[in-house]
C-alpha cells in the first residue's frame, strides 16, 4: 500500500487552542486570527466559504452543507450556509463554476450518499454544532456529532490536507464521492476513481457547468486528483449511488465513488493528501509530490497560516475598534482567496480547446506565470484591481498573462474562465479594462503589445466574436455609438442589440476610455481618437428632460412607459436611478449635464433614503435584494458613486457616506456580514471594505492616463501598506473616531496637502498621509482643484442612429 507515516493528534483541539500553532502552545496574536471566515456564510457563493485555501490557491478546501444540490442557473447561493446544521462532506475544488472531489468520514453503517438537510440520518451527512467549529485563513476544524469525528483542513497550492480523527471502532471510513454535482459544477458528465495497487486513490470528475453550456456550448470541465493515505484500510469498496460493491476497486460514471474501511483507536487520527490539477491525473501527482511528499499535516497547516500572515501583512492596520479589524481581515482574506490556480507545478495548463498546453518556463525550469480560474472581473476594477496594483502588483500581472493565454488559445479575450474555458458571468467584459488600468498603473509584466492588440479587439471588433467572449452587441455600440434596447432579447444579447441595452452602452463607454487612454500611451493616435469617441457614447443616453439615462430602442428613440426604479429593463443587475451615475470615466461630464446642484442634492438624498435599507436590500437575506432601490451596494454597478462627491465640490459628503457604508453595510455576522446575503463575488465587497477603510480609491479605476486615487475617511489610527518598490506607505489619522469621520486638514509627508486626491505615482513612490480628522465638515478642505478630467474639451456629439 502506497501510506503515509501514521501520526496520532492531540486531543480537544477547539476554538481557542487553534488559536495556537500546536497543541498547549500560546502565540501572539497574528492577522490571521481576525480573519473570521463564517462572516457572511448565511446565503453565500460557491467559492466564498473554503478556509483550508492558500491565496490564489487551486485546492480550496471546505465543508459542505448543500453542495450536492447544485443551483438551477450556476450562480446561486449553494455550497455552505451557516444556518444549516449538517455537514455533508469536504470538497477539494471551489471556483466560479468548477466544484467537486468531496471525502467525507463517517462510523458505523456505511452510506454512500450524502442525504437531505432535512433529513440527515438518510445520508452520510453528519449534524454539528457551530461551537465545534473553527475557521480562519488556512484551516477549518469543525467535530461531527453523528460519529464522532473530527475533521481538520488545510492546504498547499495544489494540495488539499484532510484529518479526521476517529473514536475507536471496526467500522470508521472514508468516503470519495466523485461522481456528483458539486455547487456550481453543473451535471457530471462522468467520473472515474480508482484504488490503485500501490494503494493510492486516483480519479477525475468531468462536468458540464450552467455558465459553459451558455458561454461555450459544447465544452467542459475536468477535475483530477491523486491522493494518499497515512494509513492502510481494512477493507474497500466501490458504488454508484446507493449501489454498493464490496472489495471492487473503480467506479465510473455518474455517482461514482469509493469508500476505505479502517480498525480505528480513540483519537487515532487518519490523514489524507489530494493532490489536484485540471489537466491529468499524472500532473495531480506530480502536485502532490512536489508540494506535499515530505509535508504533514501539522507542516502544511503552519505554511498555510505562515503564508496567510505574509500576504495579508502587506497592509497592516493599528487601531482600538477589534470588530473594524476583522471585517478589514476578513475582507482582505477573501480578495485574496478568489480567481486561484488552474495550472500545475510543471506549466501545464488545460486549453480552451480541451487540451493540455505549456506555459513557458524559465532558466531555472519554473514556469514564467501562472494561469487561473476566474469569475469575471465587471465591477472588479472598483475594488480588486486597485488593491492588486497596490499591495499585490506580481498578482496582477500574472493575472494579466494568464487572460493572455485565453486570447492566445482562443481569439478573445474571456471575461470568467473556467479551466479556459469561456463562462462570461454577465455577457460583457472588461478584461481589456483591467489590462489598460495595470499598464497605467505601471504593471508590464506582461507582452503589451500583445495586451493592447487583445484589449482593441476586445473594444472594437465583432466578426467572428464568439459568445463567450461577451459584448456580442458591439457592432452596434462601435457603429451607433450607444448599443439599442431590444425588448424581445429579455436577458439576452445579440449582434443586433441586448435587453441590457443602456448599460452595456455605459460599461462599453467606460471600457473605451480605458483602451483610448493605453492607446495614447502606445502611440496609436488613430486607435486613441476613436475610442475617445466612443467613451462619450453615455451621452446619446442622457435624457435631459428626465436626468435620467433612458435606454433607446433600435430607431434611436427613447423607450416609452420609462421607470426610472425598475431593474432589468434595459439594465443589467440595476435600474436607472443607479446606472445613471455610470460615467466613472467622465464624472465632470455627468456633473455639467445634470447640473451641480442636481448632481449633488440627487446623490446625497439617495445615501440618505438607502440608509434605512442598510444601503442595498434591508434584512432580505437574497443577492439581488437591492436591484429595485435608489443604491446596492451589495451588487457591482455602484460601488464607485458614494466616492463621486470628490468630483463635484463636496468631498466631506464622500467622506460621510463611504464611512456609514462601512459601519452599516458590513458586519461581522455570518448573516449581516457583507450586508444580509449579498453577492459577494469572489473578494469585490471586501476589497472594497479594505480601500475604504484605507480611504483610498480610483472611481476610474486607474484607467487615465496618469491614474490618481480619491480620499475618503480613514478607518484606523493607522496603516502601513508595503509597495512593490520596498517602500512603505503609512496612513495616520489625528482625533479618528466613529463620530470624527471628517477630514479637517491632510498632510503627505509632513507638508500641507489641499486637494482630495493625488496622482497614483506620487502616492506609490511612499511615504506619510496625516489625516487631521474632526466631528463636523470642513467644507473649505478639498475643494479647491477637483480631480483631473480627460475630456475637458468635448467635441460636438453627433446624433444617434
């Protein structure tokens, strides 16, 4: 048998001895320990509960209370809940679209399927109690009341570690259920697992996701494993579903798994390894035996968390408000845990065409970057871009050469990617943007001429566009100059229009600044004049009679019967109340069309009414709560507006409503966390947390020519974020306080400072900001040079066709 050294553990390992490294072992407090991943857990994603993860990590490991039932459309809150009470298994693999590769232990009569939450004797499910139950970045411990065990998580990049510790027993096992539907996974297609002679067990799951059938009809998922024992089994067997037989080595296709039968001793503790990848079962070990041959469990569990400390330590914070640093930590944990590793040790990657492809690899034998899996990044630049290029810069770029990949593999850029293969989350894209916005912000680490080439298409050309690479009603947006509403299309978008007509047309407006703006600094003069004319295209929907932006239908006319509160129609995830501030790349534009008083009386009145619904969809515990009212914060198209008072004279009005958003949407409860069961998509709404508690953002999100960041009201008594360069830059606060949210005076390194904003390069380059902050506006800060535009001088707006 092909085991690993058997190792006992120590006993009554709970929630405050795990604060430790090893058992009866006390440690100073580390960023970890305010990382509280069960914030926000009641109504969650797929991929936002799995503590035993590393940063960007592939093996995402995590318990599962609904896994198995899987979501009707691939985006609905499945996976964990914090308000169930059982656990059906450990998944190994949670990203956007991707889930499967569950273990589960049990005692007793053996059951091969996971069972109902309603009915948890039916399955292999097991009840438990949330004060048995331990989660921070990088491990998970929770006991299993129904048998006894305890199982204990945590991981290396590719490798997912599992623990369980067994009470003695003739009849304790281990369960591989490959074969099902896991969160967003879609229906399994097939599935193999096998015990091999040397006694290791292999296998793959193959899966067709909601989003793929949409996105790339045709295409498909796998998953691979190779995983070890610590210690030899008793007996085995294989089953289909219910369908058991004993002694048997393999099962294939759907409902396929394998279970371990083991002599257990009190507190005898069985370890397994699982190494995995998305391109074969050979890479799987290959991973395994790279990351984890010589590694225990206790090793991996303290790299995790060492690991964890190291990333997150890249902003630390200092203050008295404990709940304010764990929603900052928590948030950050969860940027830095989406969009993970989808190629192996060895370069391997899986292509979008279903095969295996080779990144380059260095001098040294390693791999030059990475490739990932990621969700689409449409309201990322708001939020995760910005903390990327801050604090996290080598990510960026290797996020950047793994989109290059795609669009290398496949012709387009991908905005969502599922093991390369195309599941635009929204059906548009903004990867070009987020490309432009790195270049901007000084990120090369990647071929930029190759960069500018995907980021152009992606803006301007439609022959041949494929569906997953999104904008499919681009042709109209380039030759009209906005894209038309089309009532029939519904949900849907197409060469002739889309149902989400007017926001497409502010998304591809905004999209075309930023690829106007990496065009002028290529020197593509032509490239840079087009665009240019195109990021106004938000205007050719500015009703003036209404101040509202008002979709056209296809004969340029204004849509009759027109509601400014209802969502959907002509708007993607939104209404017109909040789409209308949708020219982040133009604020001064929509300032002069409104008017300043109109602009800012309108803003501030809507942060005062959406107050009371706790600034997105009150206490209703659903992702799309907030679409019919004034503000949501819970989803991406508004994340930037409190922010806007920066752009129109009243700055101490941002720096009132990015601080309530703070205090009031965000909580540190599994229900009220990132509001009440928003869509927290793969760390957007954390990193927005981190940036304004930082009081630092970029409503363009980096895109101009030469970026500037916005100030708001800093969280803490102080900050100190490590750059890239090796210098650090410190944010301090005099007289903060919860009822002291306005900046009374502003220093940069001890000099005084007027203005609400500062260019990206000055800032990068280090230093000190003072915040002198006080109970009350002062209304004469900050208002006397307001943030530079790019489109100072307009050209004439030629009418709509």
């Amino acid at each position: 048998m092909q085991i690993m050294r058997p190792r006992l553990t120590c006993l009554g390992l709970w929630t405050l001895s795990l604060l430790a490294a090893s058992c009866g072992t006390a440690q100073k407090k580390q960023l970890s320990d305010y990382v509280d991943p069960n914030i926000g857990t009641a109504h969650s994603r797929w991929f936002f509960y799995t503590p035993a993860a590393v940063p960007f990590g592939m093996a995402k490991v995590g318990p599962s209370t609904n896994g198995h039932y899987g979501n009707e459309h691939g985006w609905e809150a499945v996976g964990y809940d914090f308000r169930h009470e059982s656990i059906e298994g450990f998944a190994n693999f949670h990203e956007f679209q991707v889930g499967g590769v569950v273990l589960a232990p049990l005692v007793g009569t053996l059951k091969t399927t996971p069972g109902k939450l309603e009915n948890p004797d039916e399955g292999y499910r097991s009840r438990f109690d949330k004060a048995d139950e331990y989660a921070t970045s990088g491990f998970y411990s929770v006991l299993l009341k129904d048998y006894g065990v305890r199982a204990e998580l945590t991981a290396t990049p590719r490798v997912g570690y599992h623990r369980y510790v067994f009470p003695k027993s003739d009849d304790a096992h281990i369960l591989f259920d490959i074969g099902n539907r896991q969160g967003e996974s879609g229906a399994v297609k097939t599935a193999q697992v096998t015990l091999t002679d040397d006694g290791r067990v292999e296998g793959y799951v193959i899966t067709t996701p909601e989003y793929v059938k949409k996105y790339q009809a045709g295409a498909e998922v796998a998953m691979y494993f190779a995983a070890v024992l610590d210690k030899a089994p008793a007996a085995w067997g294989a089953f289909n579903g219910d369908s058991v037989r004993s002694g048997a080595k393999q099962a294939t296709g759907r409902g396929a798994g394998l279970y371990l039968t083991f002599n257990t001793e009190e507190d005898e503790a069985v370890t397994v390894k699982v190494g995995l990848s998305y391109t074969s079962i050979a890479n799987a070990r290959l991973n395994l035996a790279s990351e984890a041959e010589e590694l225990d469990f206790d090793a991996a569990k303290q790299q995790a968390l060492d690991t964890w400390n190291d990333y997150l330590g890249r902003i630390t914070v200092e203050g008295t408000n404990e709940d304010d640093k764990r929603k900052f930590y928590t948030g950050l944990f969860h940027a830095l845990l989406g969009r993970g590793l989808a190629s192996d040790v060895n370069g391997a990657y899986p292509k979008n065409d279903g095969s295996v492809g080779q990144i380059p690899l260095d001098a040294s034998g390693k791999p030059e970057h990475h490739h990932y899996n990621t969700d689409a990044i449409w309201g990322g630049f708001w939020n995760l871009t910005q903390l990327w290029a801050m604090a996290y810069p080598a990510y960026y770029a290797d996020w950047i050469q793994s989109q290059l990949l795609v669009y290398q593999d496949a012709g387009w850029l991908g905005d969502g990617i599922a093991n390369s293969k195309y599941v635009s989350g929204v059906g548009t894209n903004f990867t070009g943007l987020a490309i432009a916005a790195a270049y901007q912000a000084g990120i090369r680490g990647f071929d930029v001429e190759t960069a500018y080439a995907a980021a152009r298409k992606n803006e301007l050309s439609w022959e041949g566009r494929l569906e997953g690479a999104g904008k499919m009603d681009v042709r109209q947006f380039v030759q009209r100059g906005y894209a038309p509403y089309v009532e029939q299309l519904g949900f849907d978008t197409s060469d002739e229009g889309s149902g989400f007509g007017a926001s497409h047309t502010l998304e591809y407006a905004f999209s075309a600044h930023a690829v106007a703006q990496f065009a002028k600094a290529l020197g593509k003069e032509a490239d840079y004049l087009q665009l240019t004319a195109l990021a106004q295209g938000w205007r050719h929907l500015f009703d003036e009679e209404t101040g509202f932006i008002r979709p056209r239908d296809a004969s340029g006319q204004f849509i009759a019967d027109f509601d400014p509160s209802q969502p959907w129609r002509g708007f993607q995830e939104g209404n017109a109340w909040q789409y209308t501030f949708y020219v982040p790349h133009d604020p001064a534009g929509l300032i002069e069309a409104l008017g300043e008083d109109v602009f800012n009386n309108r803003l501030d009145s809507i942060f005062e009414v959406s107050r009371a619904n706790i600034f997105g969809g009150g206490k209703t515990i659903d992702a799309f709560a907030g679409l019919s009212g004034l503000y949501n914060h819970g989803n991406q198209p508004n994340l930037h507006i409190s922010w806007l008072f920066n752009f129109s004279g009243k700055p101490w009005l941002t720096q009132k409503w990015t601080r309530a958003i703070s205090s009031e949407f965000y909580g540190v409860e599994p229900i009220h966390g990132y509001g009440f069961g928003q869509d927290e998509d793969q760390g957007q709404l954390g990193a927005w947390y981190v940036m304004a508690a930082l009081g630092l953002f970029d409503v363009k999100g980096l895109t101009d020519a030469e970026p500037t960041l916005q100030f708001g009201s800093p969280v803490f008594d102080r900050a100190t974020i490590k750059l890239a360069s090796g210098k650090t830059l410190v944010i301090e606060t005099k007289g903060n306080s919860a009822d002291n949210l306005y900046v009374q005076a502003l220093q940069f390194n001890g000099r005084p400072y007027d203005k609400n904003w500062i260019y990206w390069r000055d800032l990068m380059e280090g230093g000190t900001l003072t915040f002198d902050m006080g109970d009350s506006p002062n209304t004469t800060w900050g208002t006397s040079e307001r943030p530079p535009s790019a489109y100072a001088d307009r050209s004439p707006l030629k009418e709509p066709r």
